[in-house]
C-alpha cells in the first residue's frame, strides 16, 4: 500500500488549553428571572450583599448594569391616587357652581319681589299693616328661597352626589329626642356669643340697622306671624342646606358637609348681626340631622328656635315686657341646662358613634381642601361678595335701637 504523504507543518495532537491561549466570550448580563420584592438569602460563605429583585414588571438589570429599585404597584397607586383627586375636585366644583348660581338665583328673586315697594300704594301697606308684611314674608320664604334650592335639587341629581333627603322618622327616638335639646342649647348659646359680639362692634363704634320682630296687633297677627317665623322659615330652610345641600355634600363626608352648610346657611342670612348667630347653629343643626338620619329633627330645633322670638313678642304686645324678659330669661336658663343633661346622657349612650369619622368618598382630598374647592369656584366667589356687600353696607357708625 501507497504511502500518503503529509504535511509535517500539520499537528494531530490535541491542542493544550493552557499551552494555546484562546480568547474567552464576553460575561454575558445576568438572566432576569421576575420574582417578588423579597430579599434573596445569602448562602454560606457568600460574604455578597443581600439583593432585592423588583415585583416582575421592570427588569433590575439592563446590558449588565444594576437599575435603581422600582416598585410598579407603587407608581400605579400613585397614580390612580392622582386621576381620583382630580376627579373628585372637578365634582366639588360642578357641586359649587351649581351652589353658587342658586343663590345668585336667590338674590335676583329677592330683588325681582323688591320691586313691589316701588309701588307706592303697596310700599305704604307694606309698613303700615302687619298682616300684609307677614303674609308677604311668607310668599317670599316660598318664592324666593324654595324656589331656587328646588333647582338646585334638580341640577345635582345629574351629579354623583344626587341628593337624598331623609324625610323619614329618626330611627331612634331616644337619640333624636336627646339631638333636639342638645341643638336647642346649642342655638340658645350661640345667640350669647352673637349678642357677645355685636356689643363689642358697638364698643368700637359700629353698629348693625337690623331690627327685631315687629309686635302683632290682633290675635290673628300674632297666628300669622308664628305661622310666617316658626314654621315656613323652618320647613323652607331646613329642605335648602339640611335637605338639598346636606344630604348631597355627606358624601364627600359628614364634617365637611355640616362645616360647609352651616357657612352658607350664615352666608345667606346676608347680615352681620344674624351671619355670626347663623354659622353657629348651622352647625348644630347639621350635626343633629346627620345623627339622627332624620330632617325633621333638624326642622323641630329650627321652630322651636324661632318660636321663643313669637312667644316673647306676643307676650310684648298683649301682657307686659317684663312679662316677655322673665319668659325669655327662663327659656334661656332652662334650655341650656336641659342641654347640658342632654348631652350628658347622648354622650353616655352613643358616644361610639362618631359620626364626624365618616369621610365619605374621595378620601384623597383632606376636608380643607374640600371645603376650598366647592367654595373657590367663580359663581360661589361672586355670590359670596355681594353677600357680604349686603352685609357691610348694613353696618354705620351711627347707634341703632333694636
């Protein structure tokens, strides 16, 4: 057989690693491997720092370089927190400008009833005969207060926070019973602190030009003006803040509603004497109904407020002022401490029920920032400076007898 010539220069060998260098590949990056936010234990011997992985949804390491920690549950938290403050700013200032335009409502209304005095025959009716003035009252306490918290009832039922008023009974007697007195204190006291305040305007020289109530002249006078005080106001007033705007604004909370309608319900009294007075029983009257989850309560505090103003009139004007003073004196005494008692046993009995804990929805808003944002809107701001240009321009420097 033919001997096969080969070349010498080829080797049959094995090459030696270690007598050959070879170039070896690149480190390659760490294979991710998406696991929880857990760190991984350190084994033995291993004097490494102990690593944190991400919850899978970015990748910790990017071309062999360790990324910051990012936590993805986190930034989609934050940013749901985000679209819902947004959203339910955008819904509290619908709900005030809705607010807002009502009682701009309310004050064209008013204005457009002002118009009758321009007649001259119905001017002088007007303050020569008590029944045509109270009956007038009435028919504006209808038409001009009813009338525009009617529409707004309307306008927030296309909102989330539709109205729901409670016109049912209190579910717990005992506890409205308590609520009623416990508010009635409540009103009593605040008219002291008004009374408080409006001496020591006068001590600094400014003086209010609101009057008291007129003092009935027949028993049929006396029927209509409590019919006019002690029960339309109520009815009307007690369905605008405590029915329409209460029940709506509690879903954003039960202190943000009580502080916000008690404000308003100050705000549109539209005088420096009773804004004060107003504010202060706002709120009781506001907490009162939400506690009892009943408007009526809220109704009876409201009349039995403004009946003490017909008793001790008509005491004035049929028995002897003495006789009003010693009526009202006693009221005054007697209902603070029947108050007190009240609240005494209520907070004995419900104190559990902490019912200004309830923040309601769109709990990323804190209550001030509510409060801001209903009453920051254009058609509230307007609303509010003639409110209280009507109220300052009620101011002098002049004593008034009251």
């Amino acid at each position: 057989m033919d001997n096969i010539p080969q070349n010498e220069n080829i080797s049959n060998t094995t090459p030696n690693p270690e007598a050959t260098p070879v170039q070896q590949p690149a480190e390659m990056p760490p294979v991710y491997q998406p696991a929880f936010s857990q760190p991984q234990p350190t084994p033995p011997g291993n004097t490494a720092q102990t690593s944190y992985t991400n919850p899978g949804y970015v990748p910790q390491y990017h071309y062999g370089v360790q990324q910051p920690f990012v936590n993805q549950q986190y930034i989609d938290a934050r940013r749901q927190y985000h679209i819902e403050r947004t959203k339910h700013s955008k819904i509290l200032n619908r709900v005030g400008n809705f607010t807002g335009v009502t009682l701009l409502i309310l004050l064209a209304l008013a204005t457009v009833t002002g118009f009758v005095f321009w007649v001259p025959s119905l001017n002088k009716l007007y303050n020569e005969s008590f029944t045509f003035s109270t009956g007038f009252y009435v028919f504006y306490s209808l038409f001009s207060i009813g009338l525009p918290f009617f529409i707004l009832s309307k306008m927030l039922g296309k909102t989330p926070v539709k109205p729901a008023i409670a016109y049912e009974k209190p579910q717990n007697p005992i506890k409205a019973f308590l609520l009623v007195f416990i508010g009635f204190a409540g009103c009593l006291l605040a008219n002291y602190v008004t009374t408080f305040l409006r001496i020591f305007a006068e001590m600094i020289g400014i003086y209010s030009d609101y009057s008291a109530i007129e003092h009935p002249e027949t028993v049929f006078d006396a029927v209509l003006m409590f019919v006019a005080t002690a029960i339309i106001p109520p009815l009307v007033e007690e369905y605008a803040f405590r029915g329409v705007l209460l029940s709506a604004l509690k879903k954003y909370g039960n202190a943000f509603a009580i502080i916000t309608t008690a404000l308003l319900f100050g705000i549109f009294h539209g005088n420096a004497v009773q804004m004060p007075f107003a504010i202060l029983c706002g709120l009781f009257l506001g907490y009162a109904v939400i506690s009892s989850g009943s408007i009526w309560v809220g109704v009876i505090i409201h009349a039995l407020m403004n009946s003490v103003s017909c008793v001790s009139s008509v005491l004035m004007a049929f028995v002897s002022e003495d006789a009003a003073n010693t009526f009202y004196s006693a009221v005054m005494v007697g209902g603070i401490c029947l108050g007190i008692l009240c609240f005494i046993l209520y907070m004995a009995r419900f104190k559990k029920e902490n019912i200004l804990n309830d923040r309601g929805i769109g709990t990323e808003l804190q209550t001030s920032t509510k409060v801001g944002k209903f009453f920051g809107t254009p058609a509230m701001v307007i609303a509010i400076v003639i409110f209280a240009i009507e109220a300052i321009s009620g101011l002098s420097t002049t004593p008034t007898a009251y």
